[in-house]
C-alpha cells in the first residue's frame, strides 16, 4: 500500500505548561476539516512533574477556570509495582498516571500537512470532576450543526471515563460531562443520525474478562443518554488484532459503507504491537460488518522509527481522519510511540482492495 507519511509534530514543538515540567509526548490529536478547508487539530500533550525523591508528583486540577493544580506527592515507599505506561500502582491498592494531558491547537494548510499555527496555550484541559488527572486522546466529529468532541476524562472520582464536549464554533466548548463510563476509552460519535439516533462506538472495559476488549456500538436520542449497546468487533485469535482493539477516527461516510480505522494489539515475544486497520460498516445497520483488513495484514504497522521508539515503542494510534481534497484519499492523524504525531495519506480504493469481505 502506498502512504505518504509526514512526521508532523514533536514534544520540542511546544513549550512545556510550567518550567519545572516536562512534555513526554506530543500524540493521538482530534481532526476536523474547518469551512475554509484548513485542517484544526486538537493533539494531546502529555506532561510530566519531576517528584521528590525519586518519586512522582501528580498535579490534580484545582480551577474551573485556570490551569491551576494542588500536587498529589507519592513517595517510592508507596509505589508496588509501574505499569506499561509508567502508571503507579500504589499500596492502598490505586493507580496514578506519571503524566497529565491537555489539549493544544494546531492549524494545518488545506493540504493537511504544512503547520501553519501552532498555539502553546491549552485550549481544552480537565476540570474538577471532569479530567482531575487530564483529558486524552480527543476525537472530533461534524453532526448536524455541532462539533462533537468525546475525549478521555481521568478523574478522582470516576476513573478513566469518555466524557463529551459540544460546539458551535470550535472555539467555546459545552461539557456534557461523562457519556461513556469507566473504564472506557476509544469511543467515536458517527458525523450523522442513524434511523434517527445519534451512534457512537466505544471500548468498555472490566475486570472480570470473559472476552477480550472489543468495539461496541450505542445509541442515542440525545447525546446523553446511551443504550442498545452490544459488542459488534472483536479481536481475532492469531490476528495482528489479538489482545484488544479500539476505534480509532470517528467513521467516514463512503458510497461503500463506513470506513472505520481502528487499533488493534498483540505482544509477540514480549513485545507490544498497536497495529492500525480498517472496517467496513453497512451504512444503515452500522453493526453489520462488511469488511475488515484482513487477520495477517494490518493497513499500517509500526516500521518507522518514530514509531518503533519513543514513550511506548511499537505504536500508531490513529484518532483523527479527514477527506484530502481530492476526493480519493484520506488522510489520518496518528500518534507514533506515544511521542510524536504523523500524518498519513492514503488511497480509500487501495484501503477497499486490501479488506476482506464478508
Ligand atoms: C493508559 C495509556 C495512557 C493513559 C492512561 C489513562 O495507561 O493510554 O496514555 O494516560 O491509560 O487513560
């Protein structure tokens, strides 16, 4: 497959939030397409505070309308064990992240490639209740009149949720609050109603593992209130999509179907892999799946370097896709390594020809 691949965006791009902090990673950035035909990105910058000791400080939103913080102290005694991305588990039995995000703009040419603004405020931060320790991983949708943004909140008391923020402009955000809760990530709102309903896919996860992570589909009368849910993907035994997989942009609406570019995981030797793939979704029953890449061959793997090393090595994480001018191809915005951002280019015929049909 052909991909025009552009390392966009790097930690050293930006300014970190204070100067005793630090930016660990510049990633999984929300697109849309504006009416003069730039392209808005909304990147996840993800940031750390050296702690005392050899421990970690972790800053808690403590202002509606500043980015202000208490600071959380957890000394080395009280750490058990890290996970995979550096989160601490602690020995009253809870988990604090190494690292706060926040959302910073940046405004692409019409091309989708060239920088032409970049903006070291943050636009859209945690709040208390909504995002303590951060929001993540914005993806934003066009439905009706309104942008939709769903994003990671971790919270104090809710955990690591999807919460949604609604506009008219892309400048004043309404939050809406949690719509997805904990845990549950991944989750993507369609850009129209279907058979009347708003439809959003998203990835609940639990303790208690009859099955692995997996897609489903929700509906809703009123972006609020969301139900029908039922798994509609899952990983697949011997695929590049064993362990989990999550959605990745919000689908696109093609004369084939929807076109869903989702993540899947597998660790191989060790070694964890975050593949990207596609789905094709029946545009009237959106849980009738009508292709998929197939079980041996991801879309896209992580070959370049900047994808191989970083924070997290051997990941792409696509979170935003918009249509190229052209018509014929599509380019999607991805987080490489948990550090960086690209931009892709790809042909939606040779993404068609590569699926598998049912
Ligand atoms: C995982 C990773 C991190 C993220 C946390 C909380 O550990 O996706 O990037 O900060 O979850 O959402």
């Amino acid at each position: 497959m052909k991909i025009i691949d552009k390392l966009l965006l790097k930690p050293t791009d930006f300014k970190p939030s204070f100067i005793d902090w630090e930016i660990k990673g510049i990633l999984n950035p929300g697109a849309i397409r504006l009416a003069d035909k730039r392209v808005l990105l909304y990147v996840r910058v993800a940031e750390s505070v050296q702690g005392k000791k050899g421990g970690m400080t972790c800053p808690i939103m403590s202002s509606e309308k500043e980015y202000k913080f208490d600071y959380e102290e957890i000394s080395k005694e009280d750490i058990v064990r890290m996970g995979r991305w550096g989160e601490m588990y602690l020995k009253d039995g809870l988990c604090r992240l190494p690292t706060i995000s926040h959302f910073k703009k940046v405004i692409l040419a019409k091309n989708g490639f060239n920088i032409e603004r970049l903006n070291d405020k943050p636009v859209f931060t945690g709040v208390p209740g909504d995002g303590d320790y951060g929001v993540e991983d914005a993806r934003i949708v066009k439905n009706g009149g309104n942008y939709l943004m769903t994003y990671v909140s971790v919270s104090y008391n809710d955990g690591v949720s999807t919460s949604l923020a609604v506009s008219k402009d892309l400048v004043k955000w309404e939050r809406k609050g949690i719509i997805f809760r904990e845990q549950n990530k991944d989750a993507v709102i369609f850009p129209e109603k279907i058979m009347g309903k708003y439809v959003a896919l998203h990835r609940p996860e639990g303790s208690f593992e009859f099955s692995r992570p997996s897609i489903w589909i929700s509906y809703s009368p009123d972006l609020i209130y969301w139900g029908r849910e039922r798994s509609i993907v899952q990983p697949r035994t011997n695929g590049w999509d064993h362990d989990r997989i999550g959605a990745g942009a919000p689908p696109i609406k093609t004369k084939n179907g929807w076109l869903e570019i989702y993540h899947g995981v597998i660790k191989k030797n060790d070694i964890t892999y975050y593949n990207v793939g596609a789905l094709l979704l029946d545009l009237k029953n959106p849980e009738k799946i009508l292709a998929r890449s197939p079980l041996n061959k991801p879309l896209i793997s992580p070959t370049k370097t900047y994808e191989k090393t970083g924070y997290m090595n051997n990941v792409i994480f696509p979170t935003g896709a918009i249509m190229d001018l052209n018509g014929k191809d599509i380019i999607l915005y991805c987080g490489g390594a948990d550090s960086v951002i690209s931009a892709k280019k790809l042909s939606i015929a040779d993404i068609f020809k590569s699926l598998e049909y049912y």
